[in-house]
C-alpha cells in the first residue's frame, strides 16, 4: 500500500505543486554531508573564548540552532566561517544519486531548496541529458517573474549557494536580512505556495529552515487542500496534529532513523505520478 495520499499524487502528475528540497536529499546521496547541528558544532570549535563556546555548544545541544548560529555569525571571523561552508559543502566532483532522477521526473516547474551544495542542479543536468535543465536563481535575482512566465524550469536558492559563500543564509538575522533587502522573491515565493500545493522533502518538522519557511507561506486563508511533508515519525500524534493544523500541512511519517528509507519513498512516489500521467493519455 502506498504511504503517498492519491490528491498529492494528483496534484504533481497534474503540476500543480513546488517541491521543497531540505539537507535530507543531501545526505541521502552523500551520507558525508552534515547535519546542521553538525555543521554549527565544527563552526563553534573556532571560537577563541571558553566561555562563548561553551554556551554555543550547550545551544547546540538543546536544539536551539538559529541562537547558536547567531552567536556562531558574532564569534566566528568571516574568512574561518567562509572556509568550513566550503570544506562541508563544495564537493567535486558532485555524487550522482538516482533520488535526483525521481525528483526531476516528478517534472514541476519550480523547485526550492535551501541546501547549500550544487547536488541538485548538477543531477538535474546530468538525468535531463540535455545539460541545463532547470534555470538556478540565488535569492538576491530580481527577475524572477519573468523566468516564472517563461516555459523554463526553475531551481530557487532560498540561502544562497556555496558558489557564492558571502550571501549565504546562515542565521535568522540573515535570513531576515535576505528577506528585507530581496522582498520581491520571497513575495513571489509567498504567492506561489499560497496558490500552489507544496511538497516538502528532506526537512525534519526540527529543522529551522523550515520553521522560519513555514511562517512565511502560512496561508492568509483557510482551505482543504493541505501541503505536504515527507518527514520522521513524530513522538507522539498530539504533535504531528498540532504542527498540521498550525501549518496547514499533511504529514507522510516514516520510521524514525530509518532515513534510508526516504529514496525508496520518493522512487514509489515517482511511480505513482507517472501512472496517473499515463492513465490521462493525452490530456497532460
């Protein structure tokens, strides 16, 4: 039986939907990549006071991520934080995962990611066999209505990319910052996943990406038709009702720490849209 609800599937083999793409489908094609814990405790090893550290790494460890990285955006000097983002995340040549395949041939129009690395495009390049596939937009580009009107499809980089390691989006005061000096994009992305389905893929409900993504695209205005979230098993189903109603958003729970689970997940999701593609003969 399949975990994926039939109006999800409905939705993406029609392309009504934009996929989001967390740190999870990172790490599911290299099993190296690091956490974001994992990345702020290597940054915190270069702060010079015991005592900044020692807080650091105690916020670290009770999951209070965007106030260590804060601190970590204070204590750490550019140039040492700039070198670990490259060392985690500049990887050559980029591994090449069939998790990339069935996300390509889910075939939406625009996708998001707030990863760092260059994985995604350089697999959607490599399984289109056409070179460049999607059209990969920074959030500090203005023109994205015009690439939205065009046949074209989009990769939006919400935090930046390590080919320009500077306006990386590291902490919630960046994360702001971005939003405040870039409106237009996040307005658009705003509009977007307010009309749109949203299929979130790689994130854990723990991940302060999609915390401070899910305030922004919160819907103004009820609806039945709910996003969607492929994520691990919550602790208790109190918690899972509480974050869908609060966020508007299905959950597709899958065993905890069983994340190698998650490219056979999408793979069966990839079958299913394509199914219904089929079954609609020429229509779509």
């Amino acid at each position: 039986m399949s975990i994926w609800p039939p109006s999800l599937v409905t939705e993406l083999a029609e392309r009504r939907a934009v996929i989001f793409i967390g740190a999870g489908i990172s790490k599911a094609a290299k099993s190296e990549m690091p956490s974001w814990p994992k990345l702020l405790t290597d940054m915190s090893a270069h702060i010079t006071t015991k005592k900044d550290k020692k807080l650091t790494d105690k916020l670290i460890k009770n999951g209070r991520l965007l106030d260590a990285a804060e601190l970590i955006s204070s204590l750490v000097l550019p140039a040492d934080r700039r070198s670990i983002l490259e060392n985690q995340f500049k990887i050559k040549p980029e591994p090449i995962s069939e998790i990339y395949s069935d996300i390509l041939s889910l075939d939406q129009k625009i996708c998001i990611t707030t990863n760092y690395d260059q994985f995604i495009e350089k697999n959607f390049e490599h399984f289109s066999g056409t070179g460049v596939s999607h059209q990969v937009r920074l959030y500090t580009y203005k023109k994205i209505l015009s690439d939205i009107r065009s046949p074209s499809r989009i990769l939006i980089k919400l935090h930046g990319c390590i080919s320009d390691p500077p306006d990386i989006v590291l902490d919630k005061r960046s994360y702001f910052k971005a939003k405040s000096e870039n409106p237009g994009i996040y307005e658009t992305i705003k509009a977007l996943c307010t009309l749109n389905t949203v299929l979130f893929l790689g994130y854990s409900m723990n991940d302060p990406d999609i915390q401070l993504i899910l305030e922004d695209i919160n819907a103004v205005s009820s609806t039945e038709h709910r996003h969607f979230a492929l994520v691990p098993k919550f602790e208790h189903p109190s918690l899972r009702e509480a974050n869908s109603q609060t966020y508007n958003i299905n959950f597709i729970e899958y065993a905890n720490g069983r994340h190698d689970l998650v490219p056979k997940y999408i793979n069966e999701l990839r079958s299913s849209v394509e199914s219904t593609r089929a079954s609609y003969g020429t229509r779509i």
